[in-house]
C-alpha cells in the first residue's frame, strides 16, 4: 500500500497510552475513502492494549460499518467495534476498544 501520509502530517504519530480520537473528517478524508480507512487501521495500530479510540469519519462515505468496520476487524490485534451515532458535525463516530492478545 501506498504511504497513506505522503504529504501531510498523520493523524497518528506514537503509540497512544490512553483513550483518544482519530479525526477523519479532513477534506482530504472527504476525497478519499481509501485515506480515510488507511488511517483509521494505523489509528487502531497505535492504541495501546486496553485502551480505545474514536473514529470520527466524514459523512460523504456513508455510515463505516458499510466500509470501515471489516478492515478495522482484520488489524493483528483483538478489538471490538461499536457505533457510538453520529457527532454534531454529521459525521460518525465508531469505537474501536483494543484488547490484550490471549
């Protein structure tokens, strides 16, 4: 795959200790769905295990489980996925807890 930040800055940069949100809502995310679910599995990547992050995905692409949902399931990791509705700016918010490896 193509580097998904190859010119801005990501929206993830280390390994995150604590719960926190992935903002995909950019015009660029707007543009592209592949963009947007590039860094949607590098944002659940960086969360550490017994932690979680907020998706936040721009609402152009319709609602995620119809596009996000399996390859967010499909990282090396266990995780569950949860819709947790829409934010105010009309986009959706999906929760991705991360779990330790058994």
């Amino acid at each position: 795959m193509a580097n998904a930040y190859a010119d801005r800055e990501p929206v993830t940069r280390r390994e995150h200790d604590r719960p926190w949100v992935a903002d995909l809502e950019a015009d660029e995310h707007a543009a592209d769905r592949g963009l947007t679910v590039a860094e949607a599995v590098d944002a659940v990547e960086q969360t550490r295990a017994g932690r979680f992050v907020d998706l936040v995905t721009h609402e152009q692409h319709g609602h995620p489980s119809s596009y996000l949902y399996e390859p967010v399931r499909s990282v090396d990791r266990p995780v569950d996925v949860s819709d947790e509705g829409r934010c105010s700016c009309g986009g959706y918010v999906t929760r991705v807890a991360v779990h330790p490896r058994a």
